[in-house]
C-alpha cells in the first residue's frame, strides 16, 4: 500500500509530466504550422511574381517557348527555386531545377510522371485575358533548407529543452515540499486520532494550512471534548446508579435482616415502606431500560397521523384531576391539524414533561399547554408557574441531574434526558427556558417526515 507522501509526489509528478507534454505537443504543433505557412507564404509569393511575367513573354512571343521563357525569368531564380510550365494540356513547356534546365525524362525520373505530379501539386492556371495559355507550378526549397531558418528552429529546441529540463526540475523539487508539508500534517493528525482511539485524551490537533484536514483537525478536537463529556458523564452516571441502587437496596436489606432476626416486627406500615423502596428502585431500572431503548441506534418508532385535537384531549383528560388536586389551574389550547408521530412514545414525552410541571408548581399555580402547527412544524408548549436557576437550565437534560427542589421528590431524574431521546427518534427538539414568571418547555417536530 503506498503512503500519502508517495501518492501525491507521483500524482503530481505524473500532473507536472502531462502538463509538459501538453505542451510540447503544442510547441511542435505551433512550429509545423508555422513552417507549412511559411512554405505556402512563399509558393504565393513565387505565383504571384511569375504570372505577370509569363503572360508577358506570350504577348510579345505570341506563345510560350522554352528560351523566351528562361530569358524572363532567369532574373528571379535562385538554387532554391522549382519553375514548371505547362501547356493547357500538361505538356511541358519549360521546366527548372534550382535554376537549371531539366529534361521531361530527369523530371520524371525525380519526381514521377507529370500526371500525378499535377494530382498532387495543382498547378495555378495562367490566362492572358480570358484565354487560358498555360499552367504554372512552383515551389520553394523547404524551410529547413535555409541555414537561417534551421538555425532559429534550433534555437527554439534548445531554449525548450532548457526550459522543459528546468520545469521538471522545480516540478520535483515543488512536488517534494509540497508532499512532505502536506504528508506532515497528515502524518500529525493520523498520530492525534490514533491516540485518541487508544483511550489518551488531551490530545493536541495542530491547525493545518490545508482547509479540509483543518476541518478534520477541529472535528477531531470537538470528538475529544464529547469523549471526555461522555466519560465524565459515564462516571457521573455509574457513581448515581450505584448511589440511587444501593440506598435503596441496603435500606430495604437491613430491615428484612432485622426482621429476620426478630428485632423489629412485621408491620403492615414497615412492609408497606419497603415495598415503597423496592416501587423505587423498580421505576428507575424501568427508566434506565426505557432511556437504554431509545438512545439505541436500532430503535426505530413507528409514526402515524394522528389529529391535534385528539391528542391533547387525552392529555387534558389524564392530567386534570392531578391539577385539581394539587390546587394547579390548567389550560389546554391548540388548533386542529394533523401531524405524525409514534402515539405512544410522544403521549411518554408530554406526559412527563406535565409530570414535571404539575410536581414544580406551587398550589394556585397555573400550567398552560399550546399545540399548534407552523410552517410544517408541530409546536407544542408547556408553561407552568415557576422559576429555574440559570445555571440548572444547561443541566436539566443530564442523566440523574435533579435540582434542588426535586432532590427530595422520589424521581429518577430520568424524565427530561428520556424525553429528549423521543424528541430526537422524531427528528425534533425540546428547549426550556424562563419566560417572565413561568418556565417554558418547548417541543418541535415536522408534521410530516421522511418514514423510510
């Protein structure tokens, strides 16, 4: 398996190699394109030159012959220079190489039969008037004939081949930075997490120049603190399980002990006060359980429409008489829409939250419950008379956190963490906070969401 530094020094090698290519391609494409034009270039010039002059020679001749001809254009050739004249029926009239007079039979023997050589090299018709009176088929020896010329094209492949030797040579230095710098902080930042998999906390994630492992360095540093949150947690947790356990357990042991013993007598109000105990410590393994369930990734709930309505009349309904007892005023409010949501998981949800509501409320209190639907989402609030201390607002949602008040109240301090669960199997949220006199528990859940 090869190492990132390896990766990415050949890839960007490979990079830098194809963009050299590239152009070099284009280099040599730009220099055969400019020596064809130039070829061309020169073959119109030629043309051009000789027209005149041939047409010339037929109007003071009266026709095209050879020594007319060669006495005409003699002025104008040079060693690099092909002249062929033809009659309209492509017989050779006049035909010079390099300046010198060849035979039909040097000609084709150099360059092939006169047919296909017009095929391949059309020759340009010459007219005097309107009247065609030959044909004209010139040419420049090629551009690399002329010392000039070669000598700037061999500059250009010189310079190139500097220029290309040098490229490569900072492509690799380049290339070679620029991995190890990037190897480097990968290198620091694979070492970071794998202590942090090894169970080393205060790790340090050094800032990377590079934006994505920056973010996975920031990412790392906030798995940290939740890992360290969560241990803290765990501990918090295990030392008030243990704690709400064993209370109960060695009180209710010591009594049966000493029952047992005949120390202290079989009571109904005794047996009635332990059974109390072991109540207690049924419902916070119950809650335990049902917290367990639905943090678990497999717990899956099971929606389905239900009417607000309906909902909150059931709420009313189990909740009223609670309220009449204590001397708590409750009002329920909603508008009708539909919405939905596992029944059971989120009458546990509300239940709970009016449960907290109902035992924090103080006789002549008041618990106001609205329901309503905005923009695709269900709101559900519960206000009750009351006043929470800012610093328990960040706790409330804590396993076992109970506050003062509720210390001594038999809960579990289970209640709002299993209500934030159920709030998240259905992709909402729960917030509280003080609002003037009242604390206000506020739930959000779409209406209607993806099932599958």
């Amino acid at each position: 398996m090869k190492t990132l530094f390896t990766r990415l020094f050949s890839n960007l090698m490979i990079s830098s190699l194809g963009v050299l290519v590239t152009l070099v391609a284009i280099a040599i494409f730009a220099v055969n394109h400019s020596v064809s034009t130039w070829n061309m270039g020169k073959k119109t010039d030629l043309e051009n030159l000789l027209q005149p002059v041939i047409t010339r020679v037929h109007r003071m001749e009266g026709e095209l012959s050879p020594t007319p001809l060669f006495m005409a254009i003699e002025q104008y050739l040079t060693d690099s220079l092909y002249v062929f004249i033809f009659t309209p029926d492509n017989e050779p009239i006049l035909l010079l190489d390099k300046g010198t007079v060849i035979s039909k039979k040097e000609f084709e023997s150099q360059l092939g039969s006169i047919p296909t050589f017009l095929r391949k090299n059309p020759p340009i018709d010459i007219t005097d008037g309107s009247t065609l009176i030959g044909k004209l088929a010139v040419s420049n020896i090629d551009f690399y004939a002329y010392k000039a010329n070669r000598n700037f094209v061999s500059t250009i492949i010189n310079v190139a081949t500097i220029g290309i030797g040098i490229t490569t040579g900072l492509s690799l230095i380049l290339a070679f930075f620029l991995s190890s710098s990037f190897s480097k902080q990968t290198k620091s930042l694979v070492s970071g997490i794998e202590n942090l998999s090894l169970g080393k906390r205060q790790v340090e994630f050094p800032h990377s120049t590079t934006l994505e492992l920056d973010n996975i360095s920031q990412s790392a540093k906030m798995l940290q603190q939740q890992l360290e949150k969560e241990a803290v947690l765990r501990e918090q947790w295990m030392q008030d399980i243990s704690h709400d356990l064993r209370t109960p357990i060695t009180a209710i042991k010591a009594q049966l002990e000493a029952m047992h013993d005949g120390v202290l007598d079989t009571r109904p109000e005794r047996i009635g006060a332990l059974l109390q105990e072991l109540e207690r410590v049924e419902l916070l393994v119950r809650d335990l359980s049902e917290l367990s369930r639905y943090e678990s990734p497999e717990m899956k709930i099971t929606p389905q429409r239900l009417t607000s309505g309906d909902f909150m009349d059931e709420m009313k309904e189990r909740f009223d008489f609670l309220c009449q007892q204590k001397g708590v005023s409750l009002f329920v409010t909603y508008t009708n829409f539909s919405f939905y949501a596992d029944e059971h998981l989120l009458q546990r949800c509300v239940s709970n939250i009016i449960q907290n509501a109902i035992q924090h409320t103080q006789v002549e209190g008041h618990i106001i419950i609205k329901f309503f639907d905005e923009d695709g989402t269900a709101i559900l609030e519960v206000k009750n008379t009351g006043h929470i201390p800012e610093y328990q607002l960040k706790k409330v949602f804590d396993r076992f956190y109970r506050g003062d008040s509720s210390r001594n109240s038999g809960g579990t301090g289970l209640g709002l963490p299993i209500v934030k669960a159920i709030m998240n199997l259905h992709q909402g949220e729960i917030k509280i906070r003080n609002c003037e006199e009242f604390v206000c528990v506020t739930l959000t859940f779409p209406e209607v969401y993806n099932l599958l």
